[in-house]
C-alpha cells in the first residue's frame, strides 16, 4: 500500500512539473515570436529629392531662384582634342543658370559634339547612350524661350542654345544642348532666332580642331568626338 501511495505522488509530481515546463516554453515561444515580428517590419521614410524634376511649368521659376545663389559664370569644357573654357552671360540668366544646373548635375559627362558643319558650328550635348536618357529622365523635360534682345550676335565664338527638335513658331531652345560658331565672320542671320549665352574665353584652336574633323552626309562625326566632362572655373 506504501508502495502505490509513493508511485501515485511520484506520478503527480511528475505531472504538475511537465505542465510547469509546458507553461515556460509556451511563453518563451510567444516572446520570441513577437521579438521575431518586431524585427522583421520596416519603417518607412520619405525622402525629399534635392532638385525637382523639371517642366515647361516650373522651369523658369526655379532658375530664377537657382540663379540668385548660383552665380558661377565660367566653365570648362575637357575633349580628346583639348580644353574649351568658356565665359556665361550674366544678362542671359535663364541660359546661364541652366548651363550651371546641368554642368553640377553632371549631365554632360559623356556626351559629344554630334553635329560638324564645316566652316560654321560644331553642337553638342547629346549622344545615343541609355545612360544620357536615364539622366534627362531624372532632370526633366522642359524648354527654354529665346532671349535675343541683350545686344548679344552670333560672331565666331559665341556659345547659343540650338531650338528644340519639335517644330515650335517661339523657337524655344532645347536645354540639354548648345553649339559654338566656328565660322570667320560669325552668323548674325541667327541672332533673332537663337540665344547667345557666352563666348569661348580659351581653346578656340580646340574648337577649330574638332570642326575639322571627318563627318557623314548627316554632320555627325565619323569618329565620335565626346565631351568627357564640363565643369565650374572659379
């Protein structure tokens, strides 16, 4: 009978000791789960961009501003063939603070002179790589309005805005790019249509140099002439 009396406690012993253990890892399990919940979420975090992405209608408000505190008014341009430095027109501000925006954006890293007229004008700023799309997609797409009345012509090597690919009767300038007269004499057939927005300071040697070069039927250089960086001249 003492026996069965032990083994009966022994048994209840063991039974209050496993709930107990049960209870424990329960709780423990519970816990981590939560902790585990707790780490996996995320938070997240709006981040303002620097620079809004440019339109026809915030465009000429935001230069206008960009201007005002971005007063840089030189800039060189680096090629296979040679530096080009070049000096922006405080009067044409728009066109200035423009050149300035895309010059600290690195936009024109990598871009070429793609079009050579003989005796007359090399154009820049663009290229068929994705990666210059990609960089206009981040900036915006948005045209610049001629400014032609500030006494500024078109004489050999002056800097003027080209108008936009899309026919517009305002000729409004495509802002990604821009050609240096080149030619003896200069074009002032186009100053009441394009914006001269600064002149070649140094290197028109470069410049004549790189409208020397051999073109197809197009005007687009057989071998590509790139323009490797721009950049701010103190």
């Amino acid at each position: 009978m003492r026996i069965l009396l032990v083994i009966i406690t022994l048994l209840l012993l063991w039974n209050c000791e496993d709930k107990q253990t049960s209870k424990q890892t329960d709780r423990t399990l519970k816990k981590d789960s939560v902790v585990e919940k707790y780490e996996a979420k995320t938070v997240k975090v709006s981040v303002k961009p620097e620079f809004p992405l440019l339109t026809n209608n915030n465009a000429m408000e935001f230069f206008l501003e960009y201007e005002k505190v971005n007063k840089e008014n030189k800039v060189r341009i680096s090629t296979d063939f040679g530096t080009i430095d070049i000096l922006l027109y405080d009067k044409t501000k728009f066109h200035r603070a423009n050149f300035i925006y895309l010059t600290k954006r690195n936009y024109f890293s990598d871009t070429q002179f793609y079009r050579v007229v003989e005796n007359f004008v090399i154009q820049g700023g663009s290229s068929d790589a994705f990666d210059l799309y990609k960089k206009r997609r981040k900036i915006g797409n948005y045209l610049l309005p001629p400014d032609t009345k500030r006494g500024y012509t078109h004489k050999r090597g002056t800097i003027s805005m080209p108008s936009s690919e899309i026919e517009n009767a305002y000729k409004l300038a495509s802002p990604f790019q821009f050609f240096i007269i080149n030619r003896i004499g200069g074009a002032d057939y186009l100053d009441k249509d394009y914006t001269v927005f600064g002149e070649v300071i140094k290197g028109m040697d470069v410049v004549d140099k790189i409208n020397a070069v051999e073109t197809d039927k197009g005007d687009w250089p057989l071998q590509n002439v790139y323009i490797r960086k721009v950049e701010i001249l103190d």
